[in-house]
C-alpha cells in the first residue's frame, strides 16, 4: 500500500485542498480497509462505505475507495459524526471507524498534516467491528424497484415510494420534502 502522504494529496486533489478533515478522513479509510482486507489501489466492487457526515472527511473516502453516490457504494447517513461505517459485501464483515480524539489545528496546515501523519493509525483510528444489513433495493446495480407517482407523475425507484390512501407517492408528494412548489 502506498503511503499516507500519497493518500492524502490524492484526496486533497479530489477535495479541492488538503486540511484536517482530509487527512483524518485519510487515517479513517486507510485504517478501515487495512482491516477489511481491502487494497485501496484496487476496485473494489465488494465495498459499500457509509459516512456520517458531509464535510471533507467524507470527499476523503470517496477519492481513496473510489466509492461514490452515483455508484450506490457510497452511502450518506446524516448524523452529523466524524465517522464511517466501511461493509465488505463479499465477507459480510463491517467496520465503523472513527476519530475519538480531538485534533487541534496546529499554526499551520501543513504542521497540523504532519502531525496526523505521525500518529499511528492504531493510536488515531478507533475501530468497531459492526454488523449491517445491506436491503437489496440499496445495493449497487439496476434499480430493482420501480413505481410512478400517482400525484406528480414522476419515476420513483428503489423502494423509496410511499403507500397513502391507497395511492403510490413520491416523498415529497407525500408529505416529507426538503423543498416547496
């Protein structure tokens, strides 16, 4: 496996800069697919990530795995937590990794990287072995749902329709929308 600096340019480059959330971001996938068994230089079409963020973190894992949302083996769970949940969906095993410790921002960027980068991931990473259970409508591949919506006419797939009154809806025709007409 190629080495932390390596990682982290290659997920600042993604990121649009390296900072501290890339860099932990960096610890936390590398740690995490050491664990799995997992080679980061290697498509790897077995691996689903969830993160738990939206931040920089988050960009890390998806330069470093290749993960991504388009590809449904990147998967976002908004809890708001430095966290990130790597399933190896050929052994079934998961791990969630996280970052326990507070890392203070040293006077500049790249004294702030090298000391990440000299902690041991062991030391940085803490790592919980987790079970997940994948449903199939959020694995990767063709939708293997489809349904219209009654209300405004558009395609909903993978599972993600509503039953009210006896009508197939779409979320937001259904009540729970994240934006107004």
């Amino acid at each position: 496996m190629k080495d932390f600096d390596y990682y982290v340019k290659k997920a600042g480059d993604f990121h649009g800069h390296a900072c501290a959330g890339i860099a932990l971001g960096t610890k936390i996938t590398m740690a995490a697919m050491q664990a799995l068994g997992l080679d980061p230089e290697k498509k790897n079409k077995n691996l689903i990530v969830y993160t738990e963020i939206d931040r920089c973190m988050t960009d890390a894992v998806q330069a470093i795995t290749g993960c991504t949302l388009g590809h449904r083996s990147l998967k976002h769970a908004d809890y708001g937590k430095f966290a990130a949940t790597f399933v190896n969906t050929d052994t079934g095993k998961a791990v969630r990794a996280t970052i326990p410790e507070h890392i203070s921002n040293e006077a500049t960027i790249e004294e702030t990287l090298r000391k990440i980068s000299q902690i041991p991931d062991n030391e940085l990473v803490m790592l919980q072995e987790v079970s997940v259970q994948i449903p199939e409508t959020d694995l990767p591949g063709s939708p293997r749902e489809k349904a219209v919506c009654a209300s405004c006419g558009e395609r909903v797939v993978d599972g993600r329709q509503v039953k009210k009154e006896d009508k197939t809806l779409c979320k937001s025709c259904a009540g729970d929308s994240y934006y107004k007409i």
